[in-house]
C-alpha cells in the first residue's frame, strides 16, 4: 500500500497495539509479531513516513534549509497556510517552523461531501471517533494520540490535521487530511521543503511551576503578506517573544518582546507568552491581535514590531478569567454580512466580538488594582456554545470542529457545525424536538435540505 495513500474507511475495525519508538526509530510492537504488523498495519514503512527523523538535512547554521528533501519534522504542532498552498508546521522539538510547499496533486477537492442542513442547524459527522481511527492508522492506541492542530485548505477545503503518536519525547509527528471521509498520510518526504529555525529556545530542563517551559516555545504561526508572525517564549530574559519572518525564508528575521498589562493579575507581565493571534487591518493600518493565558484580548500596531523593540500592548479586553484560548479566528456572519472575532476558550464559551470594534478599542487603564473582570470588549462580547477543540473555518456557511461527542464524551469526533450561530440542534433536548411542537425558527419546512461541498 503506498504510504501517502495510507486510509482508515469509516466504520472499519482495525487491531491496536502498544508500541515503544526505540533510539533507532524503528517501532517495536510488544504483542505483535514481524508479520502481523506488515499485515495489518504497515506500520514500518509508515513510521518511516512519520519521522522526521528518517529524513537527511539538518539546516545550515543561519537557521534555513531547502531545496531538496525536507529536513526533519521532529514535532508537529501549529498550522497555518500561505497565499501559495504551503503548509506552515511549528516543530517545538526541532526549534523550526518547516514551510511545505504542497502542489496540486497534495489536495483532493471534497467536492460532493455532505455538511449538514444549515437552516435547521444540524451538522454532520465527517469522521466519527477520528482519535480511534489515528490510532489504528498509526498502529497504537488512542491514548496514544495526540491532535496539536487542525487547519482548512480554502480552496479545496480539504483539513489537515497536525498529530503525534505517542507522549513522549519519541513521538513521531505526522500530517494528516481528510478525504472524504478517510484519513491519509501526508507524504512529506515528496514534497519541496524549507525551514527557519527560532532561535533561543527554553533548555528542555527548564520548568515552570507545572510544566515545561519548552512547552510553549512555539505558540502560534500565522501568514500575512509575505511574512510568518511566530509567538512563543524565549530563554531570554524577557521571554515572552514575537519574531516576524520573511517567506520564502532568508536570512532575514525581526525578533522583539512583548508584554502587557494582566488586568486579572494587577501586573506588568513580560514572560506569560501570546498564546494565539492573527492579523487585520482596519482604517488602513494592521494590527496585530492576541490572546493570552487568563484571555486578556491585546492590540499590537504592525509597525510597532521591529526587530530588537520591546512592544507593550494594549490591552483591550479581558474574557473571562481562569481560561486558556484554543483557537482564535475571524468569520463573516452568512445573515448580517458582518465580520467577527471568534475566540474559543478551553472551560467555558466561546467569545464572539465585531472585528470593527477592534482597532477603536479603548486601551484598558494600567496600575489599578486586581479586576476579574470581564473588561472592556469583553463586556459586550457575545457566549458561543462551542466546546471543540478545534475550530476552523471550511466556508461562509459551515466551520468544522474537533470535539468530544456531547452525548458520548469518550468519542472524538470531526464534525461540521453551522456559522454563525454554532449550533448542534440534534445535541439538546427542547419542545421544538417533539412531533407536532412549535417550530418558532421555520426548521421544518426545510427539513429536506441539504448542503454540499
């Protein structure tokens, strides 16, 4: 079977096992023998796919590399795409961002997928229990998996997701899309390839109080025009760090820090790093929007992040405190045509405010005494009822979501969800449910519609 055809069908049982990743990189499965694996799984030429490691090419000393074969991909975490179909990777692991330069023949166009009826706010599963099917495709278990990222290519509106097998530092990291339904490798080592290395990364022996530092030395990586914008900590002394990089990489990179004022923690913080972030343009300037930990909402003019400058930026929301952001993205409502920012959050609802209240914002006041708020924007934002892990935007009318099952939590689903009210009717009970109940939104007359790709 060729390995970037690699597909686990809907619905198929496939055998799982336990399996440790030796320092030669090659799997050794305990309870399965040489033939089972090849039988079953492939899973040798399939680790070879996945590590990064298998792959010759290091990068020079200016931190790039390209050309010919990619170099390694020792961790795979955030995702973004360019103008130009290439694939942005975060490799904490390997201190880089990787850049892929996909072709035509990488994306299927998912022409014909069903998405759901958006009138009557009923998605569909695109893949049921895709943790599961990780895992078998993978030849583990499906604690054994983790999913870092999930991004939509616009065009073909293929997802890609970013995982790794494995918890350790062994994990073998993949890229994987959705094909209809199925689940394919990603073959990486076909494909043009370029890397820019963030310098200056937390030893992987420094600690926070809970966790590594090195943890969040790759926050975020997002596009805009020409550029990469890379957030992270550094083992700087001023570690909370932006670095924005030209594409295709050179040897050219503005690196400077960042801090801000925490309304919820009464201080002037200079190493809690953004944790998630884009870029609009508003009145002909560009900002650049963030979100930390504790989600104070933060403004950053474009032109104030220079190469050796140390930014503060205006804080100009607090969300909620005691949350963490997950994924942070604009869309334009189908119904009012306006543009907003979504914000999920990992413990409570999701934050939708009006990208044209952004740049106008109010900066909230320094120096005043602990406030829990919520502040500023964040007293007008409007509470979504999303619970993914995952968001991401598949076209004007549907996002799609990485999600526990509400009804089965022990289910890992990929599912469509209808904007902008982001909404699963079939997942709450209500009077509208019952035959022959009211229908106050008109769902009935359009129970037969269905959308398409």
């Amino acid at each position: 079977m060729n390995k970037d055809k690699l597909q686990i069908l809907a619905g198929e049982n496939h055998p799982t096992s336990e399996s440790k990743i030796e320092s030669n990189n090659m799997p050794v499965l305990r309870g399965y023998s040489r033939r089972d694996v090849l039988r079953t799984a492939a899973f040798s030429a399939v680790g070879l796919a996945l590590s990064g490691r298998a792959f010759a090419g290091t990068g020079s000393d200016s931190g790039i590399s390209g050309g010919g074969k990619p170099g390694p991909l020792q961790s795979a975490g955030v995702l973004a795409f360019g103008s130009d179909n290439t694939l942005f990777v975060g490799d904490i692991t390997g201190a880089a961002v990787h850049a892929f330069m996909l072709s035509d023949s990488d994306f299927t166009p998912q022409t014909g997928v069903e998405l759901g009826n958006f009138h009557n706010f009923e998605g569909r599963d695109l893949v049921k229990g895709i943790d599961q099917k990780l895992a078998a495709l993978f030849g583990t278990t499906y604690d054994q998996i983790v999913v870092n990222d999930m991004v939509v290519h616009q065009r073909s509106q293929q997802v890609f997701i970013s995982v790794e097998r494995g918890r350790s530092t062994n994990a073998i990291p993949a890229i994987v899309k959705v094909n209809h339904g199925k689940l394919e490798l990603l073959n990486l080592d076909s494909i043009q390839h370029s890397q820019v290395t963030i310098p200056n990364e937390p030893d992987d022996k420094a600690m926070l109080e809970f966790e590594p530092q090195r943890t969040f030395a790759i926050t975020d990586v997002k596009y805009y025009k020409g550029e990469i914008f890379v957030t992270g900590i550094s083992n700087q002394r001023f570690a909370s760090t932006l670095y924005r990089i030209p594409y295709p990489f050179n040897k050219q990179m503005a690196t400077c820090t960042v801090e801000i004022w925490h309304p919820v923690h009464g201080e002037f913080e200079t190493r809690a790093p953004i944790i998630r972030h884009l870029v609009k343009e508003a009145n002909g300037e560009a900002h650049l929007y963030a979100v930390y930990g504790c989600t104070p909402l933060v403004r950053f003019p474009l032109a104030s992040l220079k190469d050796g400058a140390h930014v503060r930026g205006d804080v100009i929301g607090e969300l909620g405190y005691g949350s963490n952001p997950l994924d942070m993205l604009t869309f334009t409502s189908p119904f009012d045509q306006k543009e907003y920012l979504l914000v999920t959050i990992d413990v409570r609802s999701a934050s939708q405010i009006a990208v044209a209240d952004l740049a106008s914002a109010p900066t909230e006041p320094t120096g005043v005494p602990i406030d829990f708020g919520p502040g500023g924007l964040g007293r007008t934002q409007r509470n979504l009822p999303i619970k993914a892990e995952h968001i991401a935007v598949l076209n004007p009318k549907w996002a799609v979501v990485i999600q526990r099952h509400p009804k089965t939590s022990y289910r890992l689903d990929l599912s469509t969800i209808m904007i902008p009210y982001f909404f699963e009717r079939k997942d709450g009970m209500s009077e509208m449910n019952w035959p022959g109940g009211p229908d106050p939104f008109q769902y009935r007359p359009h129970v037969q519609e269905l959308d398409h790709i």
